[in-house]
C-alpha cells in the first residue's frame, strides 16, 4: 500500500512466539506495507484496543513461519516508522539465566548483548552510501519501560523483574549447557533470539522500544529443571500469552493518557557522518522515512 493511503497509528505491537493476534481489538483492518527491504513478516492487523489504535505484527507471521534469523527486521521496523508509529511495545518469549527469574514471570530488559552472527544487514538501515551512528548505550526507551511495568503491576498477579540484559543468540537451536553457564557467568538475565536488532533498528527510525519478556524456562542450566523443550516452551508461552494482552491493554491506555511522541524524535540529527552532498538519490529516496527530515530528497 502507498505510503500516503496507510492509516496513521502511534502505538505498534510486535507479537513474538504464541502472540499472533491481539484479542480485544476492533475495528479491525488487515493492512500491508511495501517497504524498500521487502515485505513485512507480515500484514499489520490494524485496529482500537479500548479506543486507542494501535497497530499489531506477527514477529514469525501468523502461523510460525519465520525462524529468527530469517525475519525482516528492517521492513518490521520501517513500515511501523511508514505508519507512523511512535512506540513499540516488543513482546518476545525468554529464557532465564538467573533463579529469581522463574517461568510465568516478566521481565522488563534494560541492556542487551549481541550473540548473533548472520544479521549484519539487518542491524541497520544505513549502508550503500551512507553512513550514521546512533547512540545506543541505553538500548531501550525508561519511558516507555516505566509504562510497560506499571500496567504489569497494576494486574497484581504478574511477577514483574524491572531491569536487566537481555542476550540475543543466534538459534534456531537452543543453547547447550556450556553456553548456558557461560552467560550466567557474564551475568546476563534473559536470553532470546530476536529483540537486539528491532532495538537498534527502532532507535535509528527516532522511535521508542522496550521489550516486555515473558519467561517460559530455565534454559538447560538449571539442575533441577530439564533441558528445555519445545514442549515445555509451548506450554508457559499458552499461558503467558493472556498476561501479555492484558499488560498491553494496560500500556496502551496509559499511553494514550499522555504525549505520543517518541522521547527519541531527533536521534539521527547528528548521526549521520556522510557530507550531504554525497548521499545518492536512491539512497535519499528509499530512506525517506527514517532520514528525510535531515535529507530531504532532492527534485529531479
């Protein structure tokens, strides 16, 4: 869909592994962005949750489709930017590295620490020309962290861990016990496969992230649990998929309640290195979103 005929949404939801609709939202619209890295994971069900809008994404597709490696991080976070999204609440299924972070709790992740090797081009929207650094030493938005734990807590029967790293692996496997110990030792938190590269991605398009994890194991260091399972995984994430949709409902209401805008509108004002008058043409044209307002595309 043209960028000009797509519906404008302040808050987007990207749902992770056994979140692949919102319930409670109506007025519903499936809406599908084109976007200059491809095709979405998949279309953007649209629609108001308690009358707010908000727009919601299948990280894997509905249906599971996607591996972590393979998914579109960069046509995620760009169509979210196309459609005007501010904030993005991630909600992704974890593993623990630490006791105190028991099955069936949430985590709301304040650091991250890159075990991934095959995402390079899906780390950033810059290359082919142009080059920009963004700050990045406080991966996630305090604001909207503070959001996420109040309407967790305001359920009052949800553990909620405020604070901690969150190491993105690699996968599709998961970790083997040496691994497992290994991060313990780092002292890592939670472990994933996808939130790193929507941080890195969101902060360049000047948009707020945070990441509300939801952990479903032990990983495999834990002696008095099993290795994990796919099993095992499936059976937390069905029961804390109704925690999330009602952590959601919360956040966005309390959202709504105050300024929709990105506490990092102006990230990018003095990232980007390349001399203007260098940046090509496509490159101006297929960053648009992200880069306009500081490089406008020039008339032809």
């Amino acid at each position: 869909m043209a960028d000009n005929a797509l519906p404008k949404v302040k808050i987007g939801v990207i749902g992770g592994s056994g979140l692949y609709q919102m319930d409670g939202l109506e007025n519903v619209r499936e809406i599908t962005v084109e976007t200059p890295f491809g095709h979405p994971s998949d279309a953007f069900i649209v629609g108001t949750l308690d009358g707010v809008q908000v727009a919601f994404l299948a990280r894997h597709g509905r249906g599971h489709r996607l591996m972590p490696t393979e998914l579109p991080f960069r046509a995620n976070i760009y169509a979210l930017k196309m459609l005007g999204v501010e904030f993005i609440v991630s909600v992704s299924a974890v593993g623990s590295l630490k006791e105190e972070h028991k099955p069936l709790d949430v985590v709301i992740p304040d650091q991250f620490f890159d075990r991934t090797r095959a995402r390079a081009q899906e780390s950033t929207f810059f290359g082919d020309g142009i080059v920009g650094h963004v700050t990045f030493a406080d991966p996630v938005c305090k604001y909207l962290s503070d959001i996420i734990e109040e309407a967790g807590k305001e359920l009052g029967d949800v553990e909620i861990h405020r604070g901690g790293t969150y190491l993105c692996m690699e996968g599709p496997a998961f970790s083997t016990r040496a691994e497992s110990n290994v991060y313990r030792s780092w002292g890592m938190d939670i472990i994933g496969m996808t939130n790193l590269q929507e941080a890195k991605l969101a902060r360049e398009a000047e948009m707020s992230y945070a990441t509300l994890a939801m952990v479903t194991d032990y990983d495999c260091w834990h002696e008095a649990h099993d290795a994990v399972t796919i099993d095992m995984v499936i059976g937390y994430l069905n029961r804390n998929v109704s925690v999330a949709q009602r952590i959601i409902l919360n956040a966005v209401k309390r959202l709504a309640a105050g300024e929709l805008t990105s506490p990092f509108d102006g990230a990018l004002k003095h990232a980007v290195m390349t001399r203007p008058d260098l940046v090509f043409p496509d490159t101006r044209r297929r960053l648009a979103a992200i880069i306009g307002k500081y490089l406008p595309v020039e008339d032809e």
